[in-house]
C-alpha cells in the first residue's frame, strides 16, 4: 500500500506545547508572525496573537497531481485553543476533506468538536474522521499514592457522528484524498527500550477494574510520500516509540529515504531516561528533517540538536513548514 507522490507538503501548526515568534527560521519555515500579518494582523497586541496549549493540531496540505489536498491530525487539547488559532491564521475550515485523530488522548482529541462545529455553522456537510478503535475505554494515570487519575475520555463513533463526522474505525491502513495520505495499521514494539506511557491504566466501564494500558496499541502514524525526495512521518505523539515508528514507516515504503519526522517524540517525564538511546537508535533512519513538537521535551530538544545540528528545527504554533 504505497501512497501517490505528492509535490511538496504543507504542515501548519495549528495547535502545540509553545509559541515562539523570534527565533530565527531556515527558508522553508514561515514564523506565526508572517502569517497573522498575512492574514489581516495590522497591530501587535495581545488579543492578535495565537496561544500555546498542551496537545498537538497539525493542518497539513498534500500537493498531488490532482490539486491539494488538506487532512486535520489531531485537534489539540480544547475548543477554545484551536478556535483561536483557525481565527488567527486565516483557516477556512471547509477545506478539510478528512480528519485523523492519532490516539485516543484528549490532548489531542479535545478541539476536534470544534472544527465540526464550525463546520457545520458554515454549511459544509460531514467528512471522514479516522478513528481506532481501541481509544474510547476510560483511561487514567497511576498516581503514587496507587490512586488513579481519570483523563477526559474520547467520544463514541455515535457521538463523533452526530457532531458531523463521518467516523472510519479501523485498525488496518488507509489511503485517502487521492491516495496522498497513509495512515498507518497497530505500530509493532520492536526497539526494546520504548515502553509507551508509563504508568497509564485503562478500564471498560466505571465498574470495571484498572488495567495496565502503557503501550497504547491505538496510536498510529500518518505518513506522505514526497516525489524524488522521501518520505514525511507524522508521529503525534510517539507512545509506541519513535524508533518503533520509524521501523514501521520503513517496513511500509521500502527502498524510500526519510525525508523529515515531524510530531511530538515523548521523550519527556519518565521517558527522559530513554533520550541517549532514542538519539542514537535514531541515527540509522537519517532523517533530513526532524520537527520535535508538543511532548517531545526540552531536554529530548537539546539532545536532538547537539546530535543532529540544524536537521533539528523545534514546532510552534503559527509556523508553516513547506517541504
């Protein structure tokens, strides 16, 4: 299942961890300022700019042979972040043709309601929401005093349904939109070292008990191929591992280099004891580009850059990335 060859791709940064405007950029990246001022910002103040929040929105473009493309992954933590967000950019929310949500996390789940809504409100009719369905059990984190704090749970089909979706639940791979985007099938845990999310528990009714839920067999990537030069992984999160994504990306399109990884890498919390072999195990697949965002983790950041150089350029809110 190998997608169609896209000319380049646009990835905008609709939701992420942080925002940095002054930073300097390399030519394929356009900062936040660029595009508010693009899109109508004719005074710096504080109600023109975007916000950070935890959790991860990535609006990406797919220039194929016939046209582009445009998928939502992930929706980000609320619908207050990524309404201010689509307000400030300049998105027009009827030019999603499909939505991903990576993993059943409501980081990255939380602001999907949102774009329905908006969508609805401007007349456009329901699109494809892909879905896995492993992600609609309750889950929570093991606290140290063995207690569990529940998370946010993800919505049914049902409910993604009447809000305007048109739920995909699967867990094999996909293609969609002109076949430009991949979505990929269960990632395998095959690095060793990669334990998922440490201490996450899952449970399939309020009285039913906790059960260990580290690995998060839900998560998948999203993948584009880009003519000539590779291919593009989107990992949102990275719970099975980016090595292990990295695996599985190169088991699906054999014989391809990897042009960028772009995503959030979970190299932070207990997971930061895992950074010198996710930097070294990394090395192998050699990335041109990677893109740490949302989870990744400041000290994970640092890592990358001192192995990797200026191949390390950090998400935020705001930048577009043309590759």
């Amino acid at each position: 299942m190998i997608p169609a060859a896209a000319e380049r791709v646009e990835v905008l940064v609709l939701v992420d961890n942080a925002v940095d405007m002054l930073s300097r950029l390399p030519p394929f990246v356009q900062g936040e300022r660029q595009l508010l001022r693009r899109f109508g910002m004719q005074r710096m103040s504080g109600a023109a700019i975007c916000c950070a929040a935890h959790g991860l929105a990535l609006l990406i473009t797919a220039h194929g042979p016939g046209g582009p493309r445009r998928l939502l992954f992930d929706g980000g933590p609320a619908e207050w972040a990524i309404a201010r967000n689509i307000a400030r950019l300049g998105i027009e929310v009827a030019g999603i043709e499909a939505m991903v949500l990576s993993h059943g996390h409501w980081d990255h789940a939380g602001g999907l309601p949102e774009v329905l809504r908006q969508r609805r409100a401007a007349g456009c009719g329901p699109l494809p929401l892909y879905l896995h369905p492993g992600m609609f059990r309750e889950r929570g984190s093991r606290q140290p005093d063995g207690g569990v704090l529940p998370m946010e749970r993800v919505p049914e089909p049902a409910a993604w349904a009447g809000m305007g979706a048109i739920p995909v639940v699967t867990r094999e791979a996909a293609l969609l939109l002109d076949d430009l985007f991949y979505v990929s099938g269960e990632i395998p845990r095959r690095s060793g070292f990669e334990r998922g999310l440490p201490g996450q528990v899952a449970r399939a009714g309020e009285d039913a008990p906790w059960e260990p839920d580290e690995l998060l067999m839900d998560e998948r990537f999203l993948a584009v191929r880009l003519a000539g030069r590779g291919i593009v992984v989107f990992s949102a999160c990275s719970h099975a591992g980016i090595v292990n994504v990295l695996q599985a990306a190169r088991e699906a399109f054999p014989g391809e280099p990897l042009h960028a990884v772009i995503g959030g890498l979970h190299l932070s919390g207990e997971n930061e004891a895992i950074i010198p072999e996710t930097v070294a195990a990394m090395g192998p697949y050699a990335p041109r580009l990677i893109i740490p965002a949302h989870c990744t983790g400041w000290r994970a950041v640092q890592a990358l850059t001192a192995a990797y150089g200026e191949r390390v350029v950090p998400a935020a809110v705001g930048r577009l990335f043309t590759l």
